[in-house]
C-alpha cells in the first residue's frame, strides 16, 4: 500500500513527501537554480540556514505563549520574588506584549528589506503612494 517511509512527528506519523501549490513550487524550484542546487534537501537546508534566528525567536514565543496558556486554563496565578500573587490582568496582558514584540519585529524585517531595496524601486514605491494619497483626497 504505502511504501514510501514516514517520520514522526509532534503531529503524529507523518509522510515525507510534501504537495506544494502551483506558486509555491516556481518559486521554490527557482531559487533553487539561483543557488546551484540539484537537490530540493540542500535548498531547504539553506532555506533553513537562513531562517534560523526567525525559527528560535518562534520557539521562544509559542513556549512562553503556552506556558500562560497552561496557567490561564488550571486557573493557577503566578507568584513574584516577594511572594504577592500576580494579578490574572498582568497574566492577560503577557499576550499583548508578545503580539507587540511581532509587530516590532516585523516592522524591523520590513524597514531593513526597504533599506536593501534598489533606488529604481523606491522611487516606483514613492510615486505609487503618493497617486494613492491624492485618489484618497479627491474622495
């Protein structure tokens, strides 16, 4: 029946295969003729490579987020050094400050993409807004 190998995973047995949608694969399959590779394992492992700092700060995120979350659904309130219960609204807000900390990183990624933009392209960029702002004056 199924004879190609699986691995497991966190999610259960899992095949190895992946199916990628039309987009995807040109957009795969062409970074993988810029970097030279003949294999779809080297690509990913320098996809991998590359991503490695995004992947930690993930991990570190979705950790903390279900450490609140265990708290939040036993109904357990953290304690401080001095030994006060921590009010369930600080536990509340430890989400929001995790949300905030992506955007803040996001719009860093972003500001830094935009520095390494070409200046034909910024000024595309530039031009396009400002035909935006005047279409959103003259509604």
């Amino acid at each position: 029946k199924d004879r190609h190998s699986k691995i497991h995973t966190s999610q259960g047995l899992r095949d190895r295969r992946v199916r990628l949608s039309i987009d995807i694969a040109r957009k795969f399959f062409d970074l993988q003729d810029m970097l030279g590779f003949d294999k779809a394992s080297n690509t990913l492992e320098w996809l991998f490579s590359k991503s490695n700092k995004a992947i930690e700060e993930l991990t570190r995120i979705k950790h903390c987020s279900s450490d609140v979350d265990d708290d939040h659904v036993h109904g357990f309130s953290s304690s401080s050094s001095e030994g006060e219960v921590v009010s369930k609204d600080i536990i509340d807000t430890i989400p929001d400050l995790q949300q905030q900390q992506m955007v803040d990183s996001k719009e860093r990624n972003l500001k830094r993409a935009q520095k390494e933009l070409p200046a034909c392209v910024w000024a595309k960029m530039k031009e396009s807004r400002e035909k935006a702002r005047a279409r959103a004056r003259e509604r």
